[in-house]
C-alpha cells in the first residue's frame, strides 16, 4: 500500500514567505486499483506526484510504500523506489531522449532496474510496442521522429517496462484531440486491467477522470476538499468546487 499521511510542503516565495503547495494532504492508494486526483493548474497536483515519486521531500507528514518511508537517498533506496513507482509526464517529446531509439527508450528503465536476458528484454519491448498499438518497425525509429501520440504511448510503454506497482500519471492526455485522448484513456484502462497495477491519474479534467477512476480525490489550493469512491453517480459528489468542475464539463 502506499500511504500519504498529512503531508505538506512548503515553499519560499520572492517574498521570502513561505507559502503552502501542499496541505496536510492524506490519501492511501491500494494495489491494483485507479486512482484520479483533480484540480485545476497550480493547485498543487503536481507537487504532490513529485513527493510521492520521492523526487522532492515533504515540508511534514509521510508518503509510506508498504510502511517504508519514500526515499531516493542512496542508490539502493532510489532504485527500490524507481522500482515501485514510475512516472508518465505530461509532454511525451521532452519526456524522451531525442537521441534514444524506441527500442532503447523503452529498454533504459529496464537495463538500469531489472538486468534481464537480453532476450527477455526484447520480449518484453515488442510485447509492449503491440499492446501500445505500435507496429515492431517502430522500435527502430528515433523518439522525435515519432507523432505526439506516438511519444505518449511510448512514454506509457516505457513506464510499463518494469511492471511497477504504481504509475503516476501527470496531465498525460492535456493537449490531445479528442479522438486521440479517447483512445488514450481507453488504452490506460486495458493496460491496467492487464498489468494488475495501480494508477495515479493526476488531471484538471474531471470527465477523464470519472472515465478512468475508481476513487476520485479533488484538490484545491492544495488541499484535498473531496474525497468519493466513484459508483457512476454524480450526487457522491458534494463540495460547491466540485460540482463548478462538473458544471465546466458540462457533465451537469
């Protein structure tokens, strides 16, 4: 399980006050389950994931993976953390190393973490590049020669690679038409059912969310406001914000 527990961090403005990105924020994720946190931009989503990813440390509070605190100091400890969770980032061109091919893309994670066979390796890669919809000619291809959906299902294949627990999710479908975005969703919904994994669906746009999730957790000055297990029904959901989100989507 991971567990975020009243977590907070600050930070210091020109000013030279100091200012809340996060709030006293508790959230506890379980395997195998998908998770969305909502909220528009600089609400603190985002500062959230890079906590949880352990990529910065919080201000106070705990983000415990199976009772273990988060940490990436040390090699071992950041390669356990790598491990558990990876990362699906909003911009799926910078997200890539322009000079790797697909191949090598998807294969980094996997030869700095795991240290298959070879062969192993390449099984997995082209098993990944079919699921993604990617046909096996693209593993040659360098990464900016690749459309932008092409580079996000990359991106998603690459954080597959390892098979991690977890995957956080951030914007990762913002900017897409919408056609490409449906597929998108649709694609993180089979690949979840399929890896038994758990997301973390971090958006400013609730109806994916409601598509994608089964809990649904609402952040606003970087706080969570609403927290609901989502049943298809939008009376759950209670707090004025939430409903302005719903009202913006035109979902009531």
């Amino acid at each position: 399980m991971l567990e975020i527990k009243n977590v907070s961090k600050q930070y210091r403005g020109e000013d030279k006050l100091l200012c809340d990105a996060v709030s006293d924020v508790s959230l506890s994720m379980e395997d195998h389950r998908i998770y969305a946190l909502v909220g528009e931009s600089g609400c603190g989503k985002s500062t959230l994931s890079r906590l949880i990813l352990g990529l910065e440390s919080p201000s106070s509070g705990q983000i415990l993976l199976d009772g273990k605190a988060i940490s990436r100091k040390g090699a071992k400890r950041r390669k356990e953390t790598a491990k558990a969770i990876q990362l699906v980032l909003q911009d799926g061109k910078s997200a890539l190393d322009p000079h790797f091919t697909v191949y090598q893309a998807i294969a980094e994670p996997i030869r700095n973490l795991l240290h298959v066979p070879k062969e192993k390796e390449r099984t997995r890669i082209f098993e990944l590049l079919d699921r993604m919809g990617l046909p096996k000619e693209t593993a040659n291809k360098k990464t900016d020669e690749l459309s932008g959906g092409q580079q996000k299902r990359v991106g998603i294949a690459r954080a597959l690679a390892i098979s991690p627990r977890y995957i956080v999710f951030d914007e990762s479908i913002s900017g897409l038409d919408v056609i490409l975005r449906k597929k998108i969703l649709e694609l993180l919904k089979s690949v979840q059912e399929e890896e038994r994994c758990s997301y973390l669906f971090i958006t400013h746009e609730i109806d994916a969310a409601l598509y994608l999730a089964d809990e649904i957790h609402v952040m606003q000055n970087g706080k969570l406001i609403e927290s609901c297990r989502w049943n298809g029904n939008l009376d759950v959901f209670q707090n004025p914000y939430t409903k302005q989100l719903l009202q913006a989507s035109h979902l009531i």
